[in-house]
C-alpha cells in the first residue's frame, strides 16, 4: 500500500517538476511548434509534413537562423485524437512557449485548436484546403478556400470540357457538405438544372463503391457531358477509383475531378487506369519551375530518398513558414501580435513561378492549377488561372456568410464583419 | 395478439394485463403429487432427449431416477427448473403452478432448488456469503441493495454451517474448498433456500465413502418435509438412499423404462438388457 | 456512515485522501507565482481533471466488468452522450457570440442552412436540464439496450460484440451531418459554462474540483452497491450465472440496473470531460477508444474500483508522455502493455501491492 | 495495319477531301511531317498537340499509329535541351531514350531533363477517334464493339457513312446490333415515316443508353403522334429491362460485397468460432496479406499478372506463420479466458499495425490490379459485371468449400472438432491437443492473410486496412453463429446483399446503421446467431 501512495507521489511530483524545468529553460532559441499527428489514422498524410517542416527549419538554420537565433523545431504528436490537439497546443504554446504552430490536418483538429491559439494568443498556419467560414486572428490559412480550388476546377470543367451534368460526390463531413452547397448554388447561377446535378455522401473509409460508380455511368449515360466532382476524403479515394477502373469509367467518358487526391494519395494506387482524371490543386509536383526542381531536390536529399513526392500542403507549409520567416523580419521579435501586424501584405515566392501574398483576411493569393493524371501517379497541368485568386474566407454563394467579411487590419480588425448589420460577431477578445 | 391488446385499451373498467404484477397461484397438493410430467418431448438438432416422458413425484416422497449415459436426466431437470422448453407436453409443480409458463428465478421462488451435477457455488464469494445469498429473501434488486441479516436468519445460516460440517470455514472463499465440502455447500444452499422439491443431480461424484454415508443421510433425513429427486450413476448409493421401499425410476431413451422398488427395478428384464447391453 | 463504505477498502481509502489532498492542494500550488518550483500551471490542471474524467469512466467500467462480468466494449458510448448533451448546452451558451452572430443557432446549423433548432436541441438552455439529461439520456440507452440483451440472455462474448456493434453504429450516425450534431467536426468553439468563462483560470480550477467530487462520489456509490447484498449477487452473477438463477435471482434485472447506473456514471464522466478538452466530435464513440477504457481496467486491476482508476490515470499520463517524448514508441509501448498485463498481471498493478484477494 | 490504313483512306470520302486540301503540300516527305509535328508536340500550348494530331491524321503518316498509341501510353518526351522527341519506357538515370526520329538511342544523364508529352482528355478523345475509324475493321470483335461506340459518342455524317459501310460485312451479330442502333438514331430524325417506325422498333429492341437517349429526345420533339405513342411504348419496354437488370446488378454487387465479409470473417470463423479465441488482431493478419501481395509485386515487377497468383499461398504462409506466433506467444496462456484473449490481442493488433508503419511507412502501397482481373464481362449495354468482382466471389466460395473440406475430411479437421467439443475427452484419446490448436489458429490466420490478397485489388493496402474490416468481420461471425463456417457465408452474403438492397433508398451510411442495428436486435431474439450450435456442447 505505501508503495502504491509513493508511486503516485512520485508521478505527480514527475509531472509537476518537469514542468517547471522545462519553463525555466533559457530562451536562446527561437521555438517552432509542430503540430501533426505521428500516430493513429491521419499519421498517413501528417507524418510528411511533419518532415517537411524539420526541412524547412534545418534550411533556415544553415541560412543563419532567424534575428541571429537559431530555430529549434518542437514535435508533439497528437495521435490523430482531436481533443489531443487542443491539449498539444496548449503545452507547446504555454510550456514551451513556441513563437509560431504549424500544423493540423482537417478542419476538426484545427476547430479543436483554434480556441487555445485565441485564448493564448498564438499563430497556427493551417496548410490544408478547408470550406471557409472561418477566419480567425491567430490563425493563417495557407491552403485553399473554396474559392481557389473548387469554383475554378467547375469553372474549367464547364468552359473548357463542356459538362452539363454533375455528380457532387464527397465524404460526409463539413468540408464536402460545404464545398457541395457552394458548388450547388454557383452551378444553379448558371443555369444548370436540378435533375442535372446528383449530390452523394459517404463515411468515412467507405470501402464499397459498386452502387455509386454504377449510379454514376447511368447518371451519365443520359445523353448530356457528365463530370464529378469528388470530395472524397483520404482513404475512401483508393476503393473508389479502384472501382471506376474497374467499371471502366474512363475519363473521356466521365471525368473526376477531385480536391482531396495529390501526389501522395496517388502513390498508393496503380494509377494507369485513371490516366486523365482531373485534380484541381495549388500547386503540382510536376510544375516546371526552378523554385519548385530547387525545393524537390532538397526535399529528395533531406529525405533519403528520391521517389517520395511533393504535394500542395507541402508547398502551402513552405509559403507559411517563408511568410513567418519574413513578418518576424519586418517586425524584429517573434511577438504574435506583432508578428500578427507585420505579416499582412508579405509577398514571398510559391513554387509555381508566382508570389503568394498575405492578404488582410488570414489567407494567401493561389494560383489554381488544373492536372490531369498520369500513369506514374503524377499529375500534368493542363490548364491554370491567369493570376492568383485571393482566397475568400466567406462565400459569397452561402446565405449565412455572404455578408460577411474578414479584415484584420486596424481599425476594423474583425474576422466576421457583417456589413449588413455592421456589427463584428463571434470576437470574445 | 395485437388485437387483443386493443380490445383491452378500449376496456377501461380494469388494469391492463401487462401492468398488473404477474401473480403466482399458491401451491396447491391437495391431490398429494408434487410435481407432474406429461407426455413432455424435447430434441436437440434431430436428437430426442426426452420422448413422451411421464413422471409423477408425489409430496413428501424420496425419489431415485437411474438411468444409462443420455437417457435424459439432465435434460429432464432442466425441464423442470425452467432452463430448456420442451417441444410438448405439459410439467405441473402441485395443480395451480405451471412449470412451463415460468422462467428459472420465478420457479426457484415458487419452490424448486436444484443441485448441478458439478459442483456450481460461488467460488469467490466466503462460504458464509453463498448461504446468505440462498436465503429466501426478497429477490427484487433494491430490497436487495438494502438487505440487512436480521438475527433469526443469522441464526438459520449457523443452523446450516452446522449439518454441513463447514463451520471452520465460514469466512474461506468457497473456490478454497474440497471437491467434497463444495458438494456439502451446494447442498446447504439448497436448504437455505427452504424449497418444497429438491433436485439433485449426482451428489456423491467424487465423495469418499462416509462423505456418501453422509449424504444419503441427509437426503433420507430430509424427505417427508421436501420431496427430494435424487438422480445418481452409483449403484450402491441409490441402493443405499431406497431401501426397500422408496420408489426408482429408469429412465431410457428418453422416456420411463421402468419403475418400482429397487428390487423390482433390479430384476426387470428390459433394464438388464439396457444395463449390459451398455 | 460513509466510513463504512471504505473501511476494508485500503486502495478507497488511499485514493479519496488523495483526492482530497488534490481539491485542497491543486488550487494551491496553481495560485503560486508561476515561477515558484511547486507552481502547476492551469494547463496541468486541465490536464489533471481531463485524467479525472476518464478515471470516472474506467470506474464505470469496472463496475460492470469487475463485479457483473459484462465485458462491454461499447462504454465510450454513454461517455460520448454525456458529452454531447453537455456539449450542447455549451454550444446553446455560445448565444450570439458565435461567427454568424445568430441569436439562437449555433454556428454549423448556419451553415448547414438550418432555420430553426431541431426539436431535440430545445431545452438545453437550461443548465438543470442539462444535468438531468447528462445521467438520462445514457441512462435510457442503457437501460432500453439492457433491457432487450439480459433479457435474451444474451451474453458473453456475444454481448461485447454487440455493445461494440452499438457504438460503432452510434458513431456512424453522429458522423452524418443529418444528425444535427455537427457532423465530423463535432461540437466546439464553447465560450462559457454557468456563465464562467471556460478559459478563465477560476473555471479550471472549478472543474478540475467538479470532477474530483465526482470521482469521488462515483466512487462511494460504487463502493456501497459492492458492500452490499446486491454486490454479492453481482459477483454471483459473474461467476456462476445459471446458479443464481436457481436460487431465485433475476439475473437480468440485476444487470440490467447496474448497467443503467454504469451508463449514467459514463455519461457524468463524459459531460465534465467536455468542457476540460474543448471539443466533442463522434471519434469518441469509436470502438477502440472503448476498448481502451476496458485496458485501463485491466492494468489497474479487475475488480477492485480503485485499480480502475488507477489504471486510467497510468496509462493516460503514459499516453501524454510517449506522445510527446516518443511518438513513435507508443503505439508499441501500449500494444506492449496490453499484452503484458493480460499474461503477466493477470491481477492489474495494485495486484502486485494486493494482499489480500479481493472479489 | 498500314495498308488496312490505306485501303480504309481509300475508301473514306472524308479524308480523300482532306487529302484533296493538303493536296499542295503532297510533295511534303514524311520526315518533313514529322519535323513539323515534333515542334508542335513540345509546345507547351495544348492546341498545338491537338494540331499536331490532326496533322498525322492528314498526312497519313505510316508511323501515325505509333505515335498515337506512345501518346496514349505517355511514353514519349521530349529533351528540354534539344526539344527532340524521345519514346522512353521508364524516366529514371541511366535507362535508354529512343530518339523519335533518328531512331538512335541514348541513355538518360538527368532525368530531369526529360518532360513528358502530356495530352489531355480531348486530345485523347481526339486520337481515339481516329483510330476508331480504321477499328471499326478490326479483326477482335471488342475492338470493333468499341470502334463503334467510340464513333457514337458524336455521330457525324462522316461517322454514319463508316459506319454504313461497315455494316453490311460486318456478321457479328453484337456488332451488327451495335451499328443497327447507330444507324437507327440517325434514322430516327429523317423525315421518311416507315423508316423511322423501323428505327424505333430496332432502338425498343435495344438496351443501348444512346439509343434510349434518342428515344427521349424524339418523343420530345416530334409531333406525329403515333409514333410518338410508338416511341413511348418502346421506352417503357425499355424501362422495364434496365429495372430488371438493375435489380440484377444490386443483387450482384450484394453478393460480391458478401463475399468480401464472408473472406474477412471466415478465418475469423475458425479461429473464434472453433476454438473460441477472440482474435482482435485478426484485421491485421488480413493487412499482412495485404503487404505480402505488395512485396511479392515487388519481387516480380514485370510478371504482375501472376503475381497475384504467387501472393495467395505467400500470404498464406506469411499470415498463418505471424498467427502461429500469435499462438505460440500469447494466446495459449489464455486459453479459457476468452475475454483476456480480446485484450492481449488488441495489443498484438496495435504493434503489428505500428510495425507495418515502421517498415512500410505509413503511406499506403499501390498494388497493381493485373491484366485478367481488368475490365467488365458485359451481357448487355446495362448489365455488366466487373472480372474482379467476379473473381472474388468465386475465390471466396472456393477457399470456404476448401476449408469445408479440410474441416470434416481431414484428420486435423476431425481432430479439431474433437478439440473444440471437448478438450479434456479428445486429449485422453490422444489427440495432441497443443498441436492441433496451433494448427487452427495458424489456419485461420492463413486464410485472413488470403483475404488480404483479395482486398488488395480492392482497396487500400496501408496500415488501417485492418481496422476497417475487423468490426465487420465480428458481425458476420456472430450473426451466423459461432462454430458454424456455413452460417458465416449464409450471414456474409445475407449482410452483403441486405447493404446493397438498402443503399439506393438509405445511403451508403444508413444503411450500414441499420444493419448494425439488425444485427443488434436479430442477436436479441436469436443470442447464438443463425445457425446455432444447439444442445449440450453449446452449454459449455
């Protein structure tokens, strides 16, 4: 029995002590946080960024650190446990006093975070595509809004292959259901009809695809151009074009487009019998830019190894951390509010021969690229928007938030600023 | 069966069926028979256990049921205490209670205990605590989460540890015990439950001789006030609990091979023929 | 009275004094200037009381699988339902500060286009109904699942499948967003509880007490059921189903109460862990998390109340420290400790500080 | 193929008058051709490879084909230093790149240097096309079955002329179908009566979607109407078939979702039916399966076709050697204690899943789906089942009449019966009883390391593989009672079918809820399933 009670003291006495040691480290390098999960069901898409950042700051290092410190780099791993990435924030920001978070993949962890980032006045750059409605002062959304993904690849689709009729098919959660209204309202305004457009919803992991791809060949075989539009989230993907090769679906016939499935999803399929599907992304491992060959071959040699790929919410980590990179800089401290301040407006180069600029709404300007895929599982761009689009916050095809705007600079400083109402809601501090 | 339902809703003048409490008919023995078997068939994926069993125990009486390997003894206790249903046929404890509406628990209350052939008690609960809880007590979950033993009951499980022999052991856990002194709990257990007919399945397996002696004691000592089903493998001990006079049956195949005293038993031909053609 | 309760029970006892030394102490030290060695930082508190919460579900757990011998695979569920209907009191508490700004409904309804609250939504304005519905709602569930499967005796093996069957499809349906609970995102952004700011530091503390207390009672109440008769008969039941029977016992109903009382404690423990984590998404109805919460029991050692809990606080600060310290050790290291414990410590850890057999 | 090109040219009206434009450049060499789309073919602007096309088309070029089919395959690029067209098989340092026009080959220095010829999906429409047109004379009834639907999609006078053509030597009766109904749709908007009463009679006859579709748009359009009545009528005809057939397909693909239960859950079966082991890492065996076809790809790159083949008795092996470890390791100090099997198993599962990360990582693997498991066997325009599919039903019912077999006519069936009904009684006769259950469990962990071949084809070969199918794979087991493997295929397929029924009207996720639901009551009023082991043995 006293074993037991000593043991218990002992434990707590550990987490207590090695808490307050790690407080009282002396503060001569400059703390990044890395917050993606190693462990659990999204330690598959994390697991690379989580390197990607180790890249980038190793990078930064060699170029002599940042405001004469070196970067040290903090790994915690989440685990895939949602409520484990509010906790994880927290001990990175109040123990280990990070200058800056990167990471979260998916809405839910990055929802789960963001009331620790407000409450502790961090900065989180969130590197993955996400539906909008959101935008926060501490957080900077380097991946796309629907704006930069979704209406430019419909756009495409209508202009450039002609469709006029739509499957909208997604995994049910908020990024697809959102995406799908946005995309229903906007081809509703161009006149596309109800019985033109079928809306379809999955769970997670969903493994048996017969019945929908075979919805889907007669949904098209109605006589009109047929194309989906996929939400389709992780590992969903792989069963799904299995069975469109499978039944035969090619893309001349029928093509998909899907927002969800770079380079890295594709290395786990055999993509020969999807050739010409379509992905609308940011950025392609295959874009022919020296910025793009220089960040490749790093990635290659920090690595080992010379087949792994390079995907949009690798590059999306590499536009954030430049942009951290250069507002810290301007700004001379690692201050999250001045950090905050100064990275609005900081233009630093993407890897498709542009810029990509912090706009004052937390999100970046993007080009929208459109890729075909090819038989080694790389995409080839077959069509691009002319100039960055500036990512959009709030939709303007959504009812709830098309009156709403986000801009955080003095004197609004409002996230969701109604202009009908003139009023700011949803801002505790 | 749903319209019934209804025409019972639309019938206000008294209280639905499914609210009132299930009453059980008290037993009732005027005709001296305890417990009564009629025609009972079961089978198990095409084998018939049990094939147009009669049986008739009457009150008070000492029974000895023998009978070769799946002849279907156990299955026939578990007809009776209410763990396998019969295909058909009917089984009466005194005239009012019918067995086959009742599930285990109502028919133990209602006066049945039972001993299994392997020696079933708590294992990790003290030999005293497996007495208590045969106690015939109110069975419902909160008066049992507020019972208390009152003296007179202490007083009964004392009475019991007695003519058990486990006094010493009381507070041992009962998985402690010897094959033997479980077989003694077990049956101290069915007397602290007090039922009007016991059914006890091969109670001497693994008993020394005294312990056998012992047994078949107890088991006389306690006919008259309970009627006692004895069914057992072991010549000498149902030879022994008979006597002269005490009725056995035979069972085979399922259904009565025979019956009578043991004599009459022994120089059946039939059972002979049952016995060594084994 | 209650003395009583605990007064063979050194692991209760040694764990209430703990507890109580911790309601006194915690607050404490989290009031120290935060420089001092013995300082907790609020962060630790929450920490602490997310520990508490799941404690409180290991307990529940233990109640059933310890003394009934129902091995349920499915007690995230209740868990997860008691945090959902704490959550959405939360997010009902949100009021206009939400992004939208709607008066009444919380941000993911806009969005999804809703025009008013779902019928099952009314009502947890109130935060008495809430608490009302934390131990109900499970509770029902319980009791109405309870009721069909002890009832057909069904049992065993077969009865952890089909309480795995039954969060596995809960989880399913709380992830469409047809629900009306938010779908994957699941229910957060909560601004204040009993109007307290959930990021205050008082709130935290007050929390941390609230689910202290909880444990606490959780654990009496447990505690009297096991000192009683009907304990006995639980342990009877568990070990010798059939004889219990025999001896009059309605088994069913037996499981069926402890089961529901089980449920409501789960669903305690999930409605307190909410507010500490921030979030509640239909992840927690996965059925591995329950198997999880079966783990914890299992190390800290079957059958003995304050094993649970000292399973669940064990093995959760393990998780916190690998994940942090090795990641990619974790996954091995609890693999490595399922095992172990099954084969080596048959009896949990306390078993080894044990001596005396308990039931 | 080249003077089939010609003798086509010949005949073809459309492109004498192409060829009767470039008539001016006739003297053009065919080098001079190629020269020109080369330079087109490196441009970055798609409408030049488009141009480019058309210009071999034009020209007739003999290697016009080739090119085509290289482009098809995307095996042609270009250098970005001398804008030269290569046809290269594999981009990587040091493999060989054929010079498109000088024929010369040279070996890749950076294989950065070399960028594919990307053509996108028009262009790919574009080129099929073309090579439609001399398919429709193709020797394999498929290619000409496609020629024509290929021609379908946009028939233009010069498609209908070919196809007329074509139509009176064809004798192929489905392709003769095929271009009847080709040549019905353009009937059906002539203005001539009798022959548009044929063309819906031949369209009514038909189950071809396009022809269904010209149907629909006549019936809108026309104004005659009797044959608008005539038209409907077909319609409905036609309605009626493609219910039927669809009612066929859904019951298809339920049968081949059961299948893939029945394969996840029947090893599960033995282990946890037979020996009453609660195996929870029975998901990742299926994944070692899974990883085992991938390595055996691996090993065997250009031999992918028997790959598959090789995997099966691999994974076999593989899985039934990690489930004698299994065994061995922990589960035969739990025998008895079926409950603690659960825990220290979960725990297997997590390491075994975390080892795959540390080997694998944690990317999924990409599994190549071989040339025989490919493609659709169709019996008509809107019935068609997949070969893979098809495969896995029939791979299924042979591994579980294989395990049928083994279990009541070998002696380790006979003795495992023994064991499993009564181990004390079997050991006194002999029966080594530690052998025999290291024998099941490696059996049935054997036949979960086949599933994962087959789930290979069809879905995700990666670390969650087995978590996705462990869940189901309970269900199926429990539903068809434990110790009974018939009752696991009834339960699969009735599981399978039952998803698949409700799925069009429910969705994908309600109707997996409610079976689970199902499930959930069907266990309450049968609490061993629906085969259930009866009597005393089930007691124990």
């Amino acid at each position: 029995m006293k074993q037991m009670k000593r043991k218990l003291v002992t434990a707590s006495c550990t987490l207590a002590l090695s808490i307050a040691a790690i407080t009282a480290q002396a503060a001569d390098t400059i703390k990044v946080g890395v917050l993606h999960s190693l462990s659990g069901t999204m330690a598959i898409s994390e697991t690379t960024l989580k390197d990607t950042m180790l890249m980038l700051i190793e990078e930064q290092n060699k170029k002599g650190g940042l405001l004469g410190m070196q970067l040290e780099a903090v790994v915690v791993d989440p685990a895939s446990d949602w409520p484990l990435f509010a906790e994880r924030a927290r001990e990175l920001l109040e123990r280990d006093k990070v200058a800056a978070i990167f990471g979260a993949w998916t809405s839910v962890s990055r929802k789960s975070v963001l009331p620790v980032v407000e409450e502790l006045n961090g900065l989180l750059f969130y590197p993955v595509q996400y539906e909008g409605e959101e935008s926060s002062r501490n957080v900077f959304y380097t991946g796309a809004a629907p704006n930069q993904q979704a209406i430019p690849a419909v756009d495409y689709l209508m202009n450039e292959l002609g469709i006029e009729r739509w499957v909208l098919a997604g995994t049910d959660y908020v990024y697809p259901r959102t995406t799908n209204r946005i995309l229903e309202a906007y081809l509703k305004s161009h006149g596309v009809a109800e019985e033109d457009i079928l809306i379809n919803y999955t769970p997670f992991g969903h493994s048996d695809w017969q019945t929908i791809v075979s919805d889907i060949r007669s949904f098209g075989s109605a006589g009109k151009k047929t194309a989906v539009v996929s939400t389709i989230n992780g590992d969903a993907n792989v069963p799904f074009y299995r069975e469109l090769g499978a039944q035969g679906v090619s893309a001349e016939d029928i093509p998909v487009i899907a927002f969800s499935v770079g380079e890295e999803e594709l290395s786990g399929i055999d993509a020969a019998p999807l050739v010409g599907h379509l992905a609308a992304w940011n950025y392609f491992m295959s874009v022919d830019t020296e910025e793009n060959d220089a960040f490749i071959d790093q990635w290659h040699a920090f690595i080992g190894n010379t087949d792994r790929v390079t995907n949009d919410p690798m590059e999306a980590h590499y536009i954030g951390f430049n942009m951290w990179v250069e507002a810290v800089n301007k700004a001379g401290t690692t201050d999250p509010s001045a950090v905050q301040e100064a990275i609005i407006g900081v233009t630093v180069p993407n890897l498709t021969g542009g810029y990509a600029a912090m706009m004052p709404n937390h999100h970046i300007t993007k080009p929208v690229l459109i890729g075909e895929i090819q038989a080694d599982g790389q995409f080839e761009t077959v069509w691009r928007t002319p100039s960055t689009v500036v990512g959009d916050a709030w939709s303007d095809f959504l009812e709830g938030s098309k009156d709403i705007i986000s801009d955080w600079r003095k004197p609004l400083e409002c996230g969701n600023y109604n202009v009908v109402t003139k009023t700011c809601s949803g801002q505790t501090f | 069966m749903s319209q019934s339902l209804l025409e019972e809703v639309k019938n206000r003048d008294q209280v639905f069926s499914f609210l009132r409490p299930a009453e059980q008919p008290a037993l009732n023995v005027d005709k001296q028979i305890l417990l009564y078997l009629e025609g009972l068939s079961v089978s198990f994926d095409g084998f018939q256990a049990i094939n147009d069993l009669n049986l008739y125990v009457r009150d008070g009486e000492l029974r000895c049921i023998i009978g070769p390997n799946g002849a279907g003894k156990t299955t026939m206790m578990d007809i009776i205490t209410g763990k396998t249903r019969p295909d058909s046929g009917s089984a009466w404890f005194g005239q009012t209670i019918n067995l086959l509406d009742l599930d285990e628990p109502a028919i133990a209350q209602a006066g049945i205990g039972r001993k299994f052939q392997k020696p079933t008690v708590f294992e990790f609960l003290s030999v005293w605590e497996n007495l208590e809880l045969s106690m015939p007590s109110p069975r419902a979950v909160f008066s049992v989460l507020r019972a208390k033993l009152d003296g007179e009951q202490r007083d009964r499980i004392e009475e019991v540890l007695t003519l058990i022999a486990l006094q010493e052991q009381r507070e041992s856990r009962a998985g402690s015990l010897s094959h033997g002194q479980k077989q003694w709990l077990e049956i101290g257990m069915l007397l602290m439950q007090q039922p009007r007919l016991l059914l006890v399945d091969e109670p001497v397996a693994g008993m020394t001789h005294q312990e056998m002696d012992r047994t078949a004691e107890l088991l006389i000592s306690l006919a008259g006030r309970h009627s006692v089903v004895v069914v057992e493998h072991d010549m000498d001990f149902v030879r022994q609990l008979a006597g002269r006079d005490r009725t056995v049956t035979v069972l085979h195949q399922g259904s009565v091979l025979a019956e009578g005293s043991m004599e009459q038993v022994q120089n059946d031909r039939r059972v002979i023929e049952v016995y060594l053609g084994e | 009275m209650l003395w009583k309760l605990i007064r063979e029970d050194r692991g209760g006892q040694i764990l209430l004094a703990m507890l109580l030394l911790a309601i006194i102490a915690v607050p404490l030290l989290n009031g120290l200037p935060s420089d001092h060695p013995l300082h907790i930082p609020t962060y630790t508190v929450a920490l602490l009381g997310k520990y508490l919460t799941l404690a409180l579900l290991a307990l529940s757990v233990d109640l059933v699988w310890g003394y009934l011998g129902i091995l349920t695979l499915g007690h995230g569920a209740f868990f997860a339902l008691g945090g959902y209907v704490m959550g959405m009191y939360l997010m009902r508490q949100i009021g206009e500060r939400g992004v939208y700004g709607h008066p009444e409904l919380p941000d993911f309804m806009v969005f999804l286009s809703y025009d008013s609250l779902p019928w099952y939504w009314l009502g947890f304005d109130s935060f008495w109904f809430t608490v009302i519905m934390v131990m109900l709602v499970p509770g029902v569930l319980a009791f109405v699942f309870g009721a069909l499967a002890f009832r057909s005796r069904v049992s065993g093996v077969y009865l952890s499948i089909i309480t795995q069957a039954l969060t596995f499809a809960l989880m399913l349906a709380f992830f469409r967003n047809e629900m009306g609970f938010g779908g994957n995102n699941g229910l957060t952004d909560f601004k204040d509880i009993l109007g307290f700011s959930l990021q205050s530091r008082e709130t935290r503390l007050g929390l941390f007490i609230a689910s202290a207390v909880a444990l606490m009672l959780g654990y009496l109440l447990s505690r009297y059921i096991i000192q009683s008769r009907l304990g006995r008969v639980c342990v009877a039941v568990r070990d010798a189903e059939s004889r219990a029977r025999f001896l009059g016992y309605r088994v069913e109903n037996v499981k069926l109460w402890v089961f529901t009382l089980s449920a409501m404690m789960a669903g305690v423990a999930g409605a307190l862990y909410v507010p500490q984590v921030g979030i509640i998404n239909p992840n927690e109805f996965s059925p591995l998390n329950s198997i999880e919460v079966v783990v914890w029991v299992a190390v800290g050692g079957r059958a003995t109340l304050y094993g649970a809990v000292v399973g669940a606080l064990l093995i959760n600060y393990a998780k916190t420290w690998f994940t942090t310290e090795l990641p990619e050790v974790w996954l091995f290291a609890l693999g490595a400790i399922f095992i172990l414990v099954t084969l080596l410590l048959p009896r949990g850890v306390t078993g080894l500080l044990r001596r005396k057999e308990a039931v | 193929m080249t003077s089939r090109i010609i003798r086509w040219l010949l005949a073809s009206g459309v492109l004498l008058a192409c060829l009767a434009v470039s008539a001016g450049i006739q003297a053009q060499t065919d080098d001079q051709v190629l020269l020109e789309v080369q330079a087109l073919l490196v441009s970055p602007n798609a409408p030049d490879k488009t141009v480019a096309i058309e210009r071999l088309a034009q020209a007739d070029h003999p290697r016009a084909l080739e090119i085509y089919a290289l482009l098809l395959d995307s095996k042609l690029y270009f250098n970005r230093a001398d804008d030269f067209l290569y046809v290269i098989d594999n981009v990587v340092e040091g493999a060989p790149a054929l010079a498109l026009l000088s024929q010369e080959t040279s070996l890749i220095e950076r294989r950065r240097d070399y960028r594919r010829v990307a053509i996108n999906n028009a262009q790919r429409t574009q080129i099929r096309r073309v090579m439609a047109q001399t398919g429709l004379n193709h020797e394999r009834m498929e290619v000409r079955v496609g020629a024509v639907q290929q021609l379908m999609g946009d028939l233009d006078q010069d498609a209908l002329t070919l196809i007329r053509e074509a139509y009176v030597s064809e004798t192929h009766g489905r392709v003769r179908d095929l271009m009847a109904v080709a040549l019905a749709i353009d009937t059906l908007t002539s203005g001539d009566e009798a022959a548009q009463r044929d063309a819906i009679s031949v369209l009514g006859g038909s189950l071809e979607p396009r022809g269904r579709v010209a149907l629909v748009r006549y019936v809108e359009a026309t104004d005659q109407p009797r044959l608008k009545t005539l038209a409907e009528q077909a319609l409905v005809g036609i309605d009626q078939q493609v219910r039927f057939y669809k009612g066929l397909e859904t019951v298809f693909f339920g049968l081949s979702m059961g299948s893939v239960l029945v394969l996840a859950a029947i090893g599960l079966a033995i282990t946890f039916g037979v020996m009453g082991v609660i195996n929870m890492a029975h998901g990742e065996l299926i994944m070692i399966g899974a990883y085992t076809t991938f390595v055996i790809q691996q090993l065997m790159p250009n031999h992918i076709g028997l790959s598959v083949l090789v995997a099966v008795p691999a994974a076999f092996i593989v899985s039934g050697l990690v489930g004698i470890a299994i065994e061995r390791g922990v589960i035969r100090f739990l025998y008895g204690r079926p409950l603690e099997t659960l825990l220290a198993t979960f725990g297997v599962s997590l390491v075994l899943q975390q080892a795959v990360r540390s080997i694998f990582s944690p990317l999924n693997r990409s599994v190549q789906t071989p040339e025989w498991m490919s493609g659709m066997l169709h019996f008509n325009p809107v019935f068609a089942v997949t070969w893979n599919r098809l495969y896995i039903i029939l791979f299924c019912l042979m591994v579980f009449f294989l395990l049928l077999l083994i279990l009541k006519r070998t002696a380790l069936g006979l003795q495992v019966r023994a064991v499993s009904q009564n181990r004390a009684m079997a050991r006194a006769m002999g029966v080594r009883s530690e052998r025999v259950d290291m024998m099941t469990f490696g059996l049935g962990s054997g036949v979960a390391g086949i599933a994962g071949v087959a789930l290979s084809q069809l879905t995700n070969v990666g670390p969650n593989l087995g978590q996705a199918y462990i869940i189901d794979s309970f269900m199926v087991v429990v539903f068809g009672g434990v110790g009974n493997i018939w009752g696991t295929l009834v339960a699969g397929m009735t599981l399978g079918v039952a998803n698949k029924l409700m799925e069009p009207w429910a969705g994908a996720v309600l109707a997996k809820i409610l079976v689970l639901v199902f499930i959930i009551l069907f266990i309450q009023k049968r609490p061993r399933g629906l085969f259930p082991q009866r009597g005393r043995a089930a007691e124990g």
